[in-house]
C-alpha cells in the first residue's frame, strides 16, 4: 500500500536519504516544491506513527500558513461599520478586519472572489456582528436589511453655509456645530498646499469649495467634525482621480489649483446648461488674467449675493442690486476689485471642476443667458453683448 503513495521523495531519497539531506542545497528546488516535500512528508510521520504530541503543534503553526484564518459562524455581538466613498474590496476587509468582524482580510477578500455580486457592495453603513465568518460577513453585507439607510443629498453649486443647514435638518446636529468645526479646514484634512495662490493675493483658508456635492450616508451618532472631513475626503479623492491639480499647474499658465477651484465654482454659479460650464469658466479667465478686459476684474453679480449671504442679507436679482451693492469698498468680493475673489462663492460639482480644468478656447469676455433653458449666448465684443441682452429681453429672460 505504501507504494503507492507520493510523499515527495525522488529516486535519489529512496537510496539514500541521509545523504540526499546533507547535499541538498538552499533554493535548488523551487519554493512551491520544497514546500509540497515538507508538507508531505510531514503527513507521512503522522500516518507511520512516528510524531508526539509536541510535532503536532509545531505542524498546526505549519498549516497555518497555509490555511486562511477566518472564524466560523454567524459571530457574536452587534457592531457597525462604515464603508467609505470609493472603498474597493481589498479596503473594504480592512475596515471589517479593524471592527473584529473578520479574523482575516483574506477570509473576506477570498469570499467575494467566489461571489460576483460582491462588486455590488455600496459605501455606507452596516449592522453586521463581531467574529463572523468571511463568507458570512459577505452575505450580511449583500442583504439590504443590513445596511443602514441614512443617506442625504448635497446638490451642486450650494454654499457651506447652505449645506450646514441642510446637515442639521438631517442629523440634530446644531448648524454652529458645523461652521466650528469648518473653522480649520486643514483639520477636516484639507491639505495646506490647496490654498496657495499665484496671483500675489492673500489666501483666505475657507472650507469653501471643498465639501463636495453628491449622496453621503451619515453614519449614527456622527459628529459634525467627521461629517464635513468625509466631504473633504470625497473631494480629494475625485479631483484626485481627475489629475484636478497637476493639470491646471501644468495647463493653465501659472494658475493655481485654488484659482482654478474659484473659477469652477463661478461656473456653477452662473451657467444656465451643463455645457456652457467650461465656456463660463473661460470668460473668468479671460477677465482676470488675459489684459483683455478693461478693470481685470470679474463684474459677476454672483460674487456680490456671496458676499450677502455670508453677513446673513438676502440675495437679490441683478436687476435689485443699487449701486452701493453692486461697488460696496467693504465688500471683498466687490465685482469691480482687480484679479480673483478671496475664496470660492460654493461647492462646485465635478462638471464645473472639469470645466475650470479643462476649458473650451475662445476669448469671449460677455456672456447672458438668452432663453428660458438656460442657454447662453458668448461674445468678446460688447455691442453684440447689448444685442444678446436684447435677445434675452424679447424671450422673457430679462
């Protein structure tokens, strides 16, 4: 019977075996083979009998390596976790692994191998339990009853002050929880180079621009500080996967990524259609920093509104706005002042962020909007600027 059975050896084993130890040399066999020999012939001194107590043990730290430490069962007390925005599998078992839900990332990641609805997993939160199974952990993730629902939606183009509000509608948590906690940006992980400006301006640390629009799921019992630092971190990792800030440094003349992160935000703002964004943002440009437009100034009344909003007025049309409004000296985000404002008027989305990055040629420096669907009209000439305006007038805009 033992004949029969490979254990590993060569012809050369057989004959002498003793030998065959002593002259065989480190990595003369390749690692997956030496590995199988040991193995197998560990197995073969556990059928002949020939191994105590104490080999046993040192087998069992042997198999170790290869067997997956994982848990058994449907584990024990309740825990939530949070899946972050743009977690893949592989980060997805780190979370699980750190909450003791899992023994092992391999145990999940080796499950959802076998599972092809695992890609289907959201970011969000989960009720799962401590020491479950990796397969388990899986299933209880792909159940709908298991995910906590608590998802809130932040549109394009709202302001911080806007989006506080809209937080403490959703959580009870006091909107002068928010704006305490957006008072360091670089805590809510904002990186400092962000605010570096190359237009000889000071910069003005602001949370503004950085909490992006999209669904987040606020996770129970979450602070104001960790809310705002998830939106900062969905910013970073879109404009990241955007190549945002290396492409307006290399594209852009000069410009830096928080320029640019205005201009985008003036985008949102002002354009009527998604695809007049880019167009939007070239007029920016052109208007600051060509030396084509008379007070390299913006001459947006949006900065204007932006200005009330943040010393608690309502905003008015441009056809309300006085004088004193439009040119207020106090104002720093007055429309006539030289060059760029001091910070972004909102959260701008990433089709402005895409537009300030990457806009359309032209050296357009007027702009309206013409009809009821938002469509605009563009020129560099301003008595065709009056005609448009006329344009607009006769279609019920102005």
């Amino acid at each position: 019977m033992m004949d029969d059975l490979d254990l590993g050896f060569d012809e050369q084993d057989r004959g002498d075996k003793g030998k065959h130890r002593r002259g065989r040399k480190r990595g003369g066999r390749s690692g997956g083979g030496k590995g199988k020999t040991v193995l197998a012939l560990l197995l073969a001194l556990v059928l002949l009998g020939g191994i105590g107590g104490g080999a046993f043990y040192g087998f069992d730290r042997i198999q170790s390596y290869f067997v997956t430490p994982d848990f058994d069962g449907d584990g024990t007390e309740d825990v939530t976790i949070q899946i972050p925005q743009g977690a893949f599998l592989a980060d997805m078992a780190v979370v699980l692994r750190d909450a003791g839900v899992i023994k092992s990332t391999k145990a999940f990641t080796e499950a959802a191998q076998e599972n092809s609805r695992s890609r289907n997993i959201q970011p969000g939160t989960y009720k799962l339990r401590k020491e479950m199974s990796g397969a388990n952990a899986l299933a209880a993730m792909l159940d709908p009853q298991n995910r906590i629902v608590n998802g809130l939606t932040i549109p394009e183009g709202r302001t911080a002050k806007s989006i506080f509000k809209l937080l403490s509608e959703q959580t009870d948590i006091p909107v002068k929880e928010f704006e305490a906690a957006a008072k360091d940006p670089e805590k809510l992980g904002v990186p400092d180079w962000w605010f570096k400006r190359e237009d000889g301006k000071k910069s003005a640390k602001s949370i503004e621009g950085f909490l992006f629009p999209d669904t987040y799921e606020i996770p129970p019992n979450a602070t104001a500080e960790a809310i705002l630092g998830q939106m900062v971190d969905h910013f970073l990792s879109v404009t990241g996967q955007m190549n945002f800030a290396d492409r307006v440094q290399k594209e852009r003349g000069g410009i830096s990524p928080y320029e640019a992160l205005i201009v985008a935000s003036l985008a949102q703002a002002e354009a009527g259609t998604k695809k007049d964004l880019g167009r939007v943002a070239r007029v920016a440009y052109n208007r600051v920093y060509s030396g084509t437009f008379d007070c390299s100034c913006l001459e947006m009344d949006v900065t204007v509104n932006y200005y009330f909003e943040s010393i608690g007025q309502e905003g008015k049309t441009s056809g309300q706005m006085t004088r004193s409004d439009l040119d207020n000296p106090k104002n720093p985000y007055n429309r006539k002042l030289p060059g760029m404002v001091p910070t972004p008027i909102n959260n701008p989305g990433k089709e402005a962020l895409e537009g300030a990055m990457d806009p359309p040629p032209g050296d357009w420096l007027f702009f309206v909007a013409i009809d009821k669907e938002g469509n605009s009209a563009f020129t560099k000439d301003y008595s065709q600027h009056e005609r448009n305006i006329e344009k607009a007038k006769e279609n019920g805009v102005l």
